[in-house]
C-alpha cells in the first residue's frame, strides 16, 4: 500500500523537474526560431523561414568586430583567471590552516558586490590608469567574477587529489616544478579544462562591466545587442545570441567530455 504514495511522489517529482527544464529551454528554442525568421521584424513564430539575418550578420563589419572582441577578452580573462584561481587553490590546499578559513571569503566577494558598483568603480580606476576602454580593463574586470568560479573548482579538484603522491616525489628527489607537471597535473587536468571553459563562458556573456569598460573598438556581443535593442528589434539579434548558446552548449559538452574522459577510457579498455 505504501508503495503507491511512493510511486506518484516519484512521479510528481520527475514531472515538476521535466516542466522546469523545458521552462528554461523553452526560451533558447525561441531565440534559435527566430534567428532564421523571413520577416524583418523579431515575432514567434515566424512568418517564413530564411538564412537572410545570418548574411547580414556575416556582412556587419560591427558585429564581426564584437565577436572578435568577445573572444579576445574571453581568451585574456580564461588564462588569467584560470592561473589565478589554480595557483590559489593550490597554495591554500597545500598548506592547509588558518591562512584558508580567511581567504575563502575574501576571494567570494566580488560576486557578492552588484556589477554596476564594480562597473563605476573599476571605470573610475581605470580612467586615472589609462586603461579605460581597453581589452587589459576588460578582463581584469571579468577576472573578478571567473576567477572566485575557478578557485572553488580546483579547491574541490584539490581536495580529492591524494597528496602523499606528491609527498612521494619529493622524497624521490624531484623538485616542486616537475613535482607539479608530472604528478600533479595529470590527476587535475579534467578540472582544469573545466574551470577554463567555466571562466571563457562567464567572461562571454558578462555585460554590466562591459558596458561601463569599453567603446566602440573594444565593446564585446552583449553590449552590442543590448545597443542594437535600443534601436531595433531585428532577428540579427536571435543570430548573434545563437552563436552565444551554440558555444556554451559547446563548451559544456566539452566539460562533461573532459569529466568522464577517463570513466569512458576504463570502459572501453
């Protein structure tokens, strides 16, 4: 008797999981649709079906100049962060004490602090600097926030990793370097990769500081379509924010790739 109560909570629960996901896919699928809308005007569903806004996307010299942006500031804030959030996750977790309990939540601050406050902060800064509207402004304003993301992914990583392997290559006379390269790093690659796609992501479609950072040499995709907005409601914009989708669902696929590499590579072995 007390197994059917369990069954439709189960059930309930599988439905209420099943609506939230499509919830939050539902409005992706509409921007995709739309990207390939006939029409001039941005509606769902479309009137007809065309690859028109994909050539004029193709031919805006503006938008192909925001996309190199984009990935130019997205690969700066990917090394630099990720090399920042490696290293002190490593330091803290090698040498464990009261030195972790405080910086934890030092490094979590700037994703507490709204973007706005750092976007007028940082501009404020970077004017007396130089740095106003320039590609080395805007990843270290994107660092702020990747950078906390990498840090609690290789602390995780860390944590799990068996430091006596370590203890034991230095007692065989290696030096930290090579300790790091050959012992270390093949057992955290996976959360590496991850942390990097993690920070390239965030970095990609971050828009508040962009906003505040850069002109109009230097302005990535999402302040460009927020601008684009302003003026218009063309699907070029449902093209642009494909792309955006289609990459992160790449880099995803590349995380969860990267995470089960080796599950895989034991299975297949």
């Amino acid at each position: 008797m007390r197994l059917e109560p369990d069954r439709l909570g189960i059930a309930a629960f599988r439905l209420g999981y099943a609506a939230i996901f499509v919830a939050m896919l539902l409005p992706l699928f509409i921007v995709i649709v739309t990207s390939f809308s006939a029409s001039g005007n941005l509606q769902f569903p479309p009137q007809g079906f065309s690859l028109k806004w994909y050539g004029e996307f193709f031919a805006d010299i503006q938008w192909l100049r925001a996309f190199d942006n984009s990935f130019i500031v997205g690969i700066g804030t990917t090394v630099l962060a990720t090399f920042m959030g490696i290293t002190a996750a490593f330091g803290l977790e090698a040498r464990q004490g009261r030195l972790g309990e405080l910086v934890t939540p030092v490094v979590i601050l700037p994703l507490l602090i709204p973007p706005v406050i750092l976007g007028v902060t940082l501009l404020v800064y970077f004017s007396a600097l130089g740095l106003q509207s320039s590609y080395i402004g805007i990843i270290l304003a994107h660092s702020l926030w990747a950078t906390p993301l990498v840090f609690f992914v290789m602390q995780s990583v860390f944590q799990r990793f068996d430091w006596q392997l370590r203890d034991a290559g230095m007692d065989l006379g290696a030096n930290p370097i090579r300790v790091f390269i050959h012992v270390i790093l093949p057992n955290v690659k996976n959360g590496i990769v991850v942390s990097a796609l993690l920070a390239f992501i965030i970095s990609l479609q971050e828009f508040v500081m962009a906003l505040f950072l850069s002109n109009f040499q230097t302005q990535t995709i999402p302040v460009l379509a927020w601008g684009s907005l302003r003026q218009s409601l063309t699907p070029t914009v449902s093209v642009v924010s494909t792309f955006l989708i289609l990459i992160s669902v790449g880099g995803l696929i590349v995380a969860a790739l990267a995470m089960n590499l080796d599950f895989v590579a034991k299975r297949l072995g």
